[in-house]
C-alpha cells in the first residue's frame, strides 16, 4: 500500500488535564473516541486511514498519569510514564533493571523518548494484514489472511492461536510479568487491579483486543511490588535488526537461587501468542534444581509443548525452546541446538 | 492555511533565486504555484476545517522565538514546521516514525516531529535545525563537525542526524564511536553514509568539548 503522507483526516482533539476529565469525555463519546498516549501506535492507524475516529483524547496534559513513585511496598509508574524515564530512574536501574533492559530494546530512541509504559503495554498487533486495513478476524472480519497457504507468516504465533494468529509485540510486557507487576486500571464502576498476566488476552476470549480495556475504561499505573528486587534477573529480545524492530521472540525471567538451587522463578515470552505467556509448567518444573544447562534443557522441552507452526515460522520453536534455556541455564552454558 | 488565499500579487522569482529559496517564498508569501503540491494539500485541508475541527490560533516557542501559527487539531509539529512557518530544514521521510529525517528537540530531547501534535507542544520549547546557529551567524559544534568531515551524501537526513547528535552529547559529552552510534540510532541514511557521519559527529563532539572548555 502507498504510504500516504498527507495530514491526518480531519478529528476534535481533547486535552483533559485529569484522569476524572479524561473518563467522562470517554464516556460521553463512547465508541467514537481514541486514546492517544505517546502516539506512537495510533499515528500509523490515523494515518494509514485505517483507523478513522471522531475524536480524539490526549492523555498527554495529565500529570497525575506520569512519573515513577516510591509505594508502601515498591514502586509505582504512571502510566504515561516513558520509557526513557523508566530506562534511567535511580530505584528501576538498581531494584527491577529487567524492567529497563526491555525498555532500552525498544524501538529508537526518539520513540523511548515519546513512547510510554502505558501504551507499550496496550499496544496493538503487527500483523501486516491487520495493520493494512483488511478485514479479517481481528478487524472484525471472519477470515485470517496470515493463516493460509501463501500467507506471511513468519511474525505469528506458535503457540495458543484461535482464528487470529497475530502476536502480542510488547517487550516490557514480559518483563512487567516477570516481576509480578500490578495493572490499575479506572473503569466507570471504580478502581481495579489486575495481575499483569491478566491484563492481557487471546483471541478466545476477544478476538479484536489483546488487551482487556474496554472503550472508555484506561490504564493509570503499573505496580511493582518490592518481591523480586534485586534477583537474578534474565532479558533477551531477537529481532531482525537492532533498532526499531518488534520482538520475533523475547524472554524475561526472574529467579532467586540458594545453595545452587532455584528456589523460585518467574519466567514469561512475548511473540509466540496474541498474549504474553507467563510459563508456568517451567517454572514448577525446575524448582528445587541448579540453573544449569541440563535444567534449561528440560525446561526448554517443555516450554514449547503443544507448539503449533505456520508455513514459515517453525523457526520460533527451537528459538523459544533456546531463549528459554539461556534464561534458565545461564548463556554462557548455552549452545545452539536445533 | 490561511494564508494561501491568492490575494498576495505574485512577483517573479529572480533568476537567481535557488528552488530551496523559491519553496520557503511560497510558503512564506502564501503565493501560489499551479505545480506545487502545497496548493493542492491546502485545498483539501480546507474543505476538513468546514466539517467544523478547523484551525485554532496557537503560540509556540520555535528556536527562541514565540510563533503564532493557525494549527489544526490533527496537525503534527513536522506539518507546522515546514508548511506554515517555513522551517524547511526539518525534513519529512516516512512519516512514520521510522527514519528519523524530521528530529526535532522538544525541551531539549529528540522527537519525531512528524508523530507529534503540534497541540501538544503549546507550552514547550521547539528546537529545530535552523536554531542551532548563533545569531552571528556562527556554526553549532555539530554543524562545524559536518563541514570539517564533509560527513554527508545528500544529506537530506543531515538535520535529524545533527539534531539527535546535540541531543545526546548534551547528555553524553565524551561518548565513545559505539556509544555514539546507539545514541544515533533512531535516525536511518539511505546512502548508507555511516561511517563518515559517525566520524562527522564525532568531530563535532569534540569541537563541543573544545567550545566548553573555552
């Protein structure tokens, strides 16, 4: 498609300075209205004209949403907090690096610098087919155009796919679920935290969002509690090239190791699904074992099972099986195997 | 854009007039071209503003100077920049945020300029290629480096590179060539030219340091 590269078709902006302002003009416009956060995802939407709302809310005036926070049990961020905050605040950098390692992975510099927690979190899929306007199941369609015999396929999901095939492109997501992050959100009906892990959601339970906002609710700060400070941590992102690029995988982990055994790990991959995956069965199974190879071996093995690949993305399963072993085993230990 | 309304007497461009100076006279003077793509852009934009979100009067502090300009709401700083107040040194690549031609420094760190609401700048300071220079005409470090380095191809990428360039040794004075490189990142050369503009931006760090010290 020709990229257009004209002004944006015509919108009323809003500018709330509160998160109370921002709700109601959310309310009140209902399904017409966008969120804007750094911009760096709707941008593209508006201006590849796929996308085309009557109005648009700027959280960008709204103080209360940004900045990082010391809490009564670890720390805070506003969700409009961005990522080059996040990469270069003192407590994040000594406390939760893993955060700051998947942040620094992402996009550029200038889009660190715009882009927010908030929005790489909510962020929406990369499917080419999506994101070029045609009508399939996650536009609301009923065909999957990536899911057939000539489709481009190499991006999607091996894992968990419904319909949809497309996959969750967040890197600080992992991380978020990692660490056992807490997700605030504001509904009409009040306040709610969710698990990070669940804030996310697969095409069986909504096939259009990867996300569980619905139109009006928003996203106000993301919790760290103090549990995994300063653990051991794991983040390890593979893309086609070094900048700019969303994950083909990526991998977070966070472990605390006694006398040579994992007492208790976190581990989660984005890329292989429509959500993070938060790898439970892994984490069970090598508990009570030495982080060495043969346990990043086995934890691999099981990392991948039930792994489903399309035309051309079976590469994604020796790649998690291997991102899942470093994490576990440690990368020096680690070596290729296919 | 309201300036564009055919009213101005066109005068003929004098022969030795460049085309980089013609465009800025068009934008400038709000006269008219048949064959430039401006005239057209605007006549569309024009029937948006009548579905009722026109143009609003807005202040923005644009390398020093406040600049009252009438923005649209789903204008972006890049689309001010080059079209209403004439800045054409900021350049528009992709548009997409992928290429980094449009860097601008707003309150002193590098954005796209084509991914940024000119709404949202109201009350922060704009920094643009055409600012860096003193106003006795004295080069920016940065710039000095290029010129010493002759670190360009066609250097339409130049002002973004420069501009992400300043950004980062403000920050990171005495980087190393790798350092450097990842602060540069975010901003793509179709010559492929990476190595001399490395070297270029280099050089300029070093006439920063040297300007400092001085």
């Amino acid at each position: 498609m020709a990229v257009i590269r004209d002004v944006m078709p015509a919108f009323e902006l809003f500018q709330p300075t509160s998160i109370a302002d921002a709700q109601k003009l959310l309310q009140q416009q209902g399904h017409d209205a966008w969120v804007l956060a750094g911009g760096m995802d709707s941008f593209d939407w508006l201006k590849d004209r796929i996308k085309k709302p009557k109005v648009v809310v700027d959280l960008s005036g709204i103080t209360e949403l940004k900045g990082v926070r010391t809490a009564a049990d670890g720390i805070e961020m506003g969700a409009m907090t961005t990522l080059t905050e996040i990469i270069q605040h003192p407590i994040i950098r000594e406390k939760y690096k893993l955060l700051a390692e998947s942040a620094e992975l992402v996009a550029s510099p200038q889009i660190r610098n715009q882009g927010t927690i908030g929005g790489n979190v909510s962020q929406d899929a990369r499917c080419w087919y999506y994101r070029a306007g045609w009508p399939c199941y996650r536009a609301g369609g009923n065909i999957c155009y990536a899911d057939t015999p000539e489709g481009r396929n190499r991006e999607h999901a091996i894992l968990y796919a419904d319909r949809c095939v497309a996959v969750n492109p967040s890197d600080t997501a992992p991380a978020l679920i990692a660490l056992d992050a807490k997700f605030v959100i504001r509904t009409s009906k009040g306040e709610r935290v969710v698990d990070a892990e669940d804030y996310f959601i697969g095409p069986d339970i909504d096939i259009t969002r990867l996300h569980i906002l619905k139109p009006g609710d928003l996203l106000t700060a993301i919790r760290i509690p103090s549990t995994w400070a300063g653990a051991q941590f794991h983040f390890e992102k593979v893309r086609d090239r070094n900048v700019w690029d969303f994950p083909l995988l990526n991998v977070a982990s966070v472990m605390m190791v006694s006398s040579g055994r994992i007492e208790r790990i976190r581990i989660a991959v984005n890329g292989a699904a429509a959500r993070p995956l938060r790898l439970k069965v892994v984490e069970d199974a090598v508990r009570g074992k030495p982080p060495n190879a043969a346990t990043g071996e086995m934890a691999g093995k099981l990392a991948v099972q039930g792994a489903v690949p399309l035309q051309f993305n079976a590469y994604k399963i020796p790649l998690m099986r291997n991102l899942v072993k470093r994490a576990i085993g440690g990368v020096q230990e680690a070596t290729w195997t296919s | 854009m309201s300036d564009i309304d055919g009213k101005e007497k066109i005068e003929p461009p004098p022969s030795t007039l460049s085309r980089r100076d013609l465009i800025k006279g068009v934008i400038v003077g709000g006269v008219a071209v048949s064959s430039a793509s401006y005239l057209f852009r605007a006549s569309t934009l024009v029937g948006q503003s009548a579905r009722g979100t026109g143009e609003r009067l807005l202040t923005i502090n644009v390398n020093g100077q406040l600049r009252r300009v009438d923005v649209m709401k789903q204008e972006t700083l890049a689309w001010t920049l080059r079209h209403k107040l004439g800045l054409t040194g900021t350049k528009l690549g992709c548009d997409r945020a992928e290429c980094g031609s449009c860097t601008v420094l707003i309150d002193d760190v590098p954005h796209y300029a084509c991914s940024v609401l000119t709404h949202t700048v109201r009350d922060r300071k704009v920094l643009t290629i055409e600012g860096l220079a003193s106003p006795d005409g004295t080069l920016h470090p940065v710039q000095q480096g290029v010129i010493d380095e002759q670190g360009f191809q066609c250097a339409f990428c130049m002002p973004g590179f420069i501009m992400a360039s300043v950004a980062f040794l403000k920050t990171n004075p005495n980087p190393t060539r790798t350092e450097l490189a990842h602060g540069l990142s975010g901003n793509l050369c179709r010559c492929q030219d990476y190595d001399k503009i490395l070297t270029a931006m280099m050089r300029g760090a070093e006439n920063m340091r040297r300007a400092s010290r001085a």
